[in-house]
C-alpha cells in the first residue's frame, strides 16, 4: 500500500504504509559478509535496506492516529481493527488487552482517528470520529485511553480533540481551531477550573463501572481504587 507517514527514530526511517511497518535504513547500507553476517558501513545513499516489521499490520489510511512517546510510537490499523505500539521488542497489539472486540467493531466504523499521548498522565488517547451514518444512533464521538503504567484501557473521556500534543511537559489538544491546556486547576485569571469541563461544553459527570469476575463464590478485593475531585454523591439507606 501506500505511504502514510515517516517516523525518524535514531538513525533508521520507520515507514508507515497501510498494510505494513518498515524499518530502512537512513544514510548507510547493509553489506552481506560470505557467513551471513551483516556489516554497516557509510555510503552516500540516502535511504538504504528495507526491513518489515513482524506482523501484518500498518496504519491504513488514518496517520492522524500516529503518537509519540520517547521509544515507543502508537497507532491504530483501522483495516483490522487493531490499535497497535512499536517499541523495541516490535509491534504488539495493545487493543487485544481487554477491548479487542470493542475496537474491531468500532474502527472500521470512523472516519477520522486522531492519536495523542499525554506525558503529564502517561496515557495514549485515541479519539475516535465515526462517520454520519453510524454517528447519533448507538455510536458517539468518544476518546479512549492506554495507560503503560498500567498496561491496560484505563477510561473512556468525554472530550474528542481535533489534534493533540505533549510539549514541554504540558498537554495541549485543539478543538475548532482553538487550542486548550489540559491539567490545569487555576486559568489566567484566577479562577478555579471546572473539573470535567471540556471545550467550554456542559460539564460531564463521571462514572465508574466495575468489573468483576465470573467466579461469583470468590471475593474481590480493591485496593488501587482512587478518587480525585470534587465531594462524591453520597447515599443514605435508613
């Protein structure tokens, strides 16, 4: 397929096409001794050998999917429905951890999948834009985040940015040609900032849905469960 996007990581070309990831070699080429045993050494050719990443996987047609973070760059396959990383042990299906299905019925379903990684939170958000046919019935605009501390989906988030990039430790989306500072408790005037207030929208509530096992006759212990914001809903039973 064709070449979706280009990637420089150390001195290699990392090639995004959409039915494969390449690894060529920038400034240098490959030179086979008689034992197969490969040796590098300067020429003045600018691209060199091209080597296939393990994995039949690519970015499609969708290079706003494409995120960085230090060693490891993140994207999605909407063709097979996977959203994947490139780290230094090669590619790995990160969709397949947890939510295989859900990204496999809903990618092929977007128009539009824009990927951005948050350094302050430490998580890959990949929001997804469906097309009008499916957009209003049971499908929304919805992002939804990887956490690699936690090795896993951590929460669907209500905003969907148009862009998004981490700079200078900071994370900033934009949404109608305006650009937005995310993790931010004060604005410039002083004033607190509205927690779950996105793009000037009406506030969101948040929810958490917990999951249990099918095991029903064993006891599930939580013990990483935190909460942060404003004084939860309380219920009182009499």
């Amino acid at each position: 397929g064709s070449i979706q996007a280009l990637k420089t990581r150390d001195t290699d070309l990392i090639t995004f096409t959409e039915d494969k990831v390449l690894r060529i070699l920038a400034n240098k080429d490959a030179l086979f001794n008689a034992d197969g045993n490969t040796n590098l050494v300067s020429t003045d050719r600018v691209l060199g050998q091209a080597t296939p990443y393990v994995g039949d996987y690519g970015i499609s047609k969708n290079p706003e999917s494409l995120a960085v973070d230090q060693f490891r760059i993140y994207f999605t396959d909407k063709q097979r429905g996977a959203v994947l990383r490139l780290s230094r042990d090669g590619i790995t299906p990160i969709s397949n951890v947890g939510m295989r299905s859900w990204f496999r019925d809903n990618l092929t379903k977007c128009d539009n999948i824009i990927g951005s990684f948050d350094t302050v939170s430490g998580e890959y958000n990949v929001s997804l834009k469906y097309n009008k046919t499916y957009l209003g019935s049971e499908y929304n605009n919805i992002t939804v985040s990887f956490n690699e501390a936690s090795k896993g989906w951590v929460s669907f988030k209500s905003f969907v940015a148009d862009a998004g990039a981490s700079v200078g430790g900071s994370y900033f989306t934009s949404k109608d040609n305006k650009v937005y500072k995310h993790h931010v408790d004060v604005n410039a005037q002083g004033n607190t900032i509205v927690r779950n207030n996105f793009y000037g929208d009406t506030t969101k509530h948040s929810t958490i849905t917990a999951v249990f096992n099918e095991l029903t006759g064993s006891v599930k212990n939580f013990k990483t469960l935190n909460y942060e914001g404003s004084e939860g809903k309380k219920l009182t039973i009499n």
